[in-house]
C-alpha cells in the first residue's frame, strides 16, 4: 500500500531508517555545501509543502500494515513537459520480494491515469544492482548515464537515467507487472 508520509510516522520511519542506515547510506543524497540534515518534522512540512504546490507525492510503503520504506514522486513539472521523477528505498528485510517494483508500479500508473503526467524517470548509481533491478523488472528504458547527476557520500556521482511514457504501458505498469507475474512475496 502506498499512503501519505505523515508527521506522526517520525518514530516508526526514525527507527527503520536506523535499522537500515548500512544499507542505505551509500546510496543517500548529502548536501553539498555541508549542511547538517533537517529534523523529521521539517522534512515532512517540506514535503507536504511541495505536494500542495503540486510539485510532489511522498509517500510510505506499507506490508501488511508495516511501514517498510518511502517512495517520493518528485520535480513534477506541467506543461509540455508532464514529468516527474522517482525516488524509493526500501527496508533491507523486505528486499528482494517483489515491494518496490509493485510500489514503483502504483506510484507510476497514479502519475499517469490521475494526475496526468507523461513521463517518469527514475536515476540510479550505476552500482546500484538492486535499485537498478527495481527498473529492469518494470521495463524502464535505460537512457544513458547523467554524469556527476546527485550529490551522495560527500561527491557528485554519476547516475543511470530510466523512463517510461504513459503510452509504452497503455494498460497500466501494475497490469503489466503482474502479467509477467511480478508482485509481492
């Protein structure tokens, strides 16, 4: 299930984040002028702040009623453009089963059928294997590495550019997801 990132979730992502903080840390952006992160509660207004703009959608990803990671719908930009990017990590516990690509799934098809959006890309370090396989499991399009894209671990790293248009999955990604007999272990 994916459902809105909200204040009052700070002391169940707070502990998953710490549970998870060797499997996610190399992956994790970092500001490049230093700057110390922002508190839970500033991160969720900013956040909600955007989603009112119409600039975002984040959201938790939910198991069986257990949070087990966050994916953000992010830089949605109207106009002739109608694109959005992705953004998702998941608890280490529950990797490999099928979570992400059938979040990643959702989130896209909403993109797509309500919101009105054309395009998704999602940007991943090349070294990344199991974001990367979250893509190729869904049939994202590689479009080539965005040299020195994000800044992560102190360094501007390079990232693989995936995309798919709302026309490559008329039916919806979800439909195809399952067709191919993706889903949730």
């Amino acid at each position: 299930m994916l459902r809105p990132l909200r204040r009052r979730d700070r002391d169940t992502w707070d502990l998953l984040r710490q549970q998870n903080a060797a499997w996610l840390e190399r992956w994790e952006a970092t500001s490049p002028t230093g700057a110390p992160p922002t508190s839970f509660g500033a991160y969720v207004r900013a956040l909600n702040h955007q989603a009112r703009q119409g600039r975002s959608l984040p959201f938790v990803v939910e198991l069986d009623g257990e949070m087990v990671g966050q994916l953000t719908v992010s830089s949605i930009t109207r106009g002739s453009f109608c694109s959005a990017s992705v953004g998702y990590w998941v608890s280490q516990h529950v990797a490999g089963r099928g979570v992400m690509p059938t979040a990643v799934a959702m989130a896209c098809d909403y993109c797509w059928f309500e919101a009105g959006l054309h395009r998704i890309e999602i940007n991943i370090r090349p070294e990344n294997h199991p974001s990367r396989r979250v893509v190729e499991k869904l049939g994202f399009r590689d479009e080539g590495l965005r040299l020195r894209f994000l800044h992560i671990q102190g360094e501007w790293r390079d990232h693989r550019s995936y995309a798919l248009t709302a026309e490559e999955v008329p039916g919806g990604l979800l439909r195809r997801w399952r067709e191919r007999g993706g889903g949730v272990r």
